[in-house]
C-alpha cells in the first residue's frame, strides 16, 4: 500500500519502517508532535486528521468518561459540538446565549455561564474562543470556577491556531482551558482536514485520552496531512514577524474600506460590544447592510469580481486574511467594494430577528436514534427535529434535534434558503424529523 505505488503522489506513502504510525507514535511522528507541544507551549500536543470536528468528538468523549454529569455548551457552538454530544449520548445543558439582531451575533455574558456552573453538576463547560467573526471571549473567571469545582474547561479555538504568534494577535484560550482544538487548515497553512489537540493542563489522564484518539481516528492517515501539520507548525514558529506584518495590513484594509461609502469594517470595539473581549485583526468582519444584504453582495464578490471570502449572513461578509495572501488581493478587494458601493443606492435591509430556540421534548441523544421521517421545511413548524439544522458556515445550529421546530425557525431558514444562502441539516428542501406521537 498504497496500491497507486507512488505513481498518484510520491507522498502518499503508509506506515512503513522509515515512516512513523499515529496511533503509536515513536519516531518522526512523535518528534513533530513534541515540537508542536513545545510551540504552543501545552503538555502534550496531537495531530488529528478529521479536522477540528474529530479533535471534539475526542474531548467530547474524554469528559463524558471522567463524570456522568451533562456537559454546559453555549448555543453559540459549532454543530460538531452538538453532534459529539448527540452521537455518545452525553447529556448536555445549553447556555441560551442572547442574540443581538442589531449586531447580528450572539452575546456572551459571562454570568450566565456562572450562574450555570454554579446552579448544575458538570462534568465539563465547552466554550468556543475565538468565533467565526473572530471574536474572543475572556475565560479567566470561568476558567477559577471550574478548577474549583472539578469541571473541566474545553475550548474550541479552532480559529485561532496563529494566535500567541506575536503581541498584535490575542491571547490563545490554551492559558486557560484544560484541553483546547485548533484547525490549522483554517488560518495556518497546514492541508484542509488538519486538526492540533492541546493538553494545559497536567490532571489530564493523557493514556484515555490517547486511547480515545487512537480509536476514533484512521488506521490509515495521510503522510501529507501530517507532514503539513509539521510544517504548518514551523512556518508559524517562524513567521511571526509576517502575521504582524499582516495583523498591520488588515488595520489598513479595514480604514480604506470605512472610506467607502455603506461599507464598514468593524474592530475589537464591536465584539467588545457583544461582551467579548478582543478580536482578531486579521479576520476581516465587514457590515455592508447599509447597501445590501452580506449574501447578496458576497455572491456578487464570487461571480463578478473572483473573490472569494469566508462567510455571508444577513448583514456581514466575513474574510480570514494570512501571511499567504497576495497584497494584490487586498487592492482587488477595495476596489470591488468601491465599485459595489458606487453602483448601489443606500437602503437599509430589514434583518429577519434571530429565531428562539424551539421548546426541548426529548433529548437529542433520544432523537438521534428514534424512528425518522422526511418533512418538507416549508411545512416542519411544529415538529420535533431529529437533526441538527442552521446556516452553514458558520454552522452554529438554529435547531437541535429534540426541540420543537419553530414557525419562526422554519421562516428563517426559508428565508436564507431565497436568498440563495447554504443551509445544513435540509437537504433538497427536506429536514428529518421525529416519526409519530411524543
Ligand atoms: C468554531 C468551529 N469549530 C469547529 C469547526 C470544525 O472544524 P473542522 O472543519 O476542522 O472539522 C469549525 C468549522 O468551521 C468551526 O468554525
């Protein structure tokens, strides 16, 4: 193996003498996965090839076996939080964020997660800093609180694998959480499906948590995501001086793009605004209600002017910026905006308000494996979902299976459905939902 024999890709060899094996690292594996440790400064650092997505399931797993309380998740949790949660059958709590329909993005409000952690038996709190929009979120308090308890505190950062790279970016969530995940395919250049696990903390029992690793991931990893991991990792250690070049370049492009007439590229004040307290300089949030809607406009960046950026919803456009950019991108950029802008009046677009979530009748575990049948979106409002459905990216799930469907839920996703904007958990316009009487 591989039976190409090297004739698809010279790379793509298999665990051989000379190689290494994941899951029983002892040589070149071993030594990457330490200097990966050493970079981010953790206990224990592994590589992971299902994305960040796998690296969940892995604390996912390991904090249901430590204690048989439910997990606190904050409802502004990527879907591979939910699913991990759904599929081992842990129970879970949800932090019902509040969301700001003037912002557009949820609100973290770090008293609720304490009023939480102080009210429940928890095995673990997963928090996500940073977000989609590159918002992060101080975990000092919460993370005292859960020392004192017992509680573990994970952490998706899989945005944020180039933070702690130089003092212009914010601090990584590895100072505080006892396990944390990154995607390095995300802002460093390591291959799509790359995924780093950081151990902070030495009360964790590494032998399960590697047992863990070992069992959910592929007996057959691909060299090249792993050499990429590797060599994602030097490239940062290294370049520290370009992501601050970078971090520099962005505070220029979000200037030149509030010259613009209905454009505006928010900062650190606006997450600061929604209880967050920092944000990325290099994810580029930019509000362009004021001429459009972000999907609209987005759509129109891909097809007139070959730009392709992050994510679009109802009011933002959403871009990672990295040393791997073209400077000329960021020209190109501008003056796509200023065309757009120049060639639209400004009109104010009427947001739909983000749906509630819909009333719990069974858990999601429960729903999981219950008896299923297809149910057009256009008539599921009042049904128990079995899935877990929303806007994609940034994948935070509107509904979760065993809650009630929402008629303003189902309004809402028909109405990103119109505007030509991608959905997960429907597929050709049909949701799974819960078979029969609850
Ligand atoms: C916040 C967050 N967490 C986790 C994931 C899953 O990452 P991956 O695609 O590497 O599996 C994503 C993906 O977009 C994400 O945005």
């Amino acid at each position: 193996m591989p039976g190409h024999k090297g004739k698809a890709n010279i790379y793509d060899v298999t665990e051989i003498s000379t190689t290494d094996n994941l899951n029983s690292p002892e040589a070149e594996i071993l030594k990457a996965q330490r200097a990966l440790s050493r970079c981010y400064g953790s206990v224990q650092s592994f590589f992971m090839v299902n994305g960040s997505t796998g690296a969940i399931q892995a604390m996912v797993k390991y904090a249901s076996i430590e204690s048989n309380y439910p997990i606190l998740v904050s409802r502004n949790s990527h879907k591979s939080i939910f699913a991990a949660c759904m599929m081992f059958g842990v129970d879970i709590i949800t932090a019902e964020d509040e969301y700001d329909d003037t912002l557009q993005t949820f609100v973290f409000d770090e008293t609720l997660y304490i009023d939480l952690i102080n009210k429940n038996n928890l095995s673990a709190v997963i928090l996500t800093s940073v977000d989609y929009f590159g918002r992060v979120i101080d975990l000092a308090k919460i993370a005292i609180l859960c020392k004192e308890k017992g509680i573990l505190l994970l952490c998706d950062e899989a945005h944020g694998s180039h933070f702690n790279m130089n003092d212009l970016l914010p601090q990584s969530a590895m100072r505080y959480a006892d396990i944390c995940v990154h995607s390095p395919h995300k802002t460093l250049s390591a291959l799509t499906q790359c995924a780093y696990i950081h151990v902070s903390s030495t009360s964790i029992d590494l032998e399960r948590l590697k047992s863990i690793i070992y069992s959910l991931q592929t007996t057959s990893p691909s060299f090249l995501l792993l050499e990429s991991m590797d060599s994602a990792r030097y490239e940062a250690e290294i370049g520290a001086e370009k992501w601050a070049a970078r971090a520099e370049q962005a505070d220029n492009i979000r200037t030149r793009l509030n010259e613009i007439e209905g454009i505006m590229a928010l900062d650190a004040e606006w997450a600061r605004a929604a209880g967050c307290s920092d944000k990325d300089e290099t994810r580029l949030v930019i509000d362009v209600s004021k001429i459009g809607s972000g999907i609209e406009i987005g759509k129109m960046l891909e097809s007139k002017y070959g730009i392709f950026m992050e994510m679009y919803s109802f009011k933002h456009i959403v871009g990672i910026l990295t040393p791997q950019d073209d400077i000329s991108w960021d020209e190109k950029l501008i003056r796509a905006f200023t065309e757009i802008s120049n060639g639209k009046s400004l009109k104010q677009i009427q947001t739909p308000i983000y749906p509630k979530a819909g009333e719990r009748r069974i858990s999601m575990h429960k729903a999981f494996e219950s008896r299923w049948e297809k149910v057009m979106l256009k008539e599921v409002a009042g049904r128990v979902s079995a899935s877990l459905a929303g806007s994609y990216p940034p994948g935070v799930p509107l509904i979760l299976p065993g809650e009630i469907i929402t008629e303003q839920q189902q309004e809402y996703m028909l109405t990103i459905k119109n505007l030509g904007g991608s959905l997960f958990g429907i597929e050709e316009g049909y949701i799974n939902c819960v078979k029969g009487e609850l």
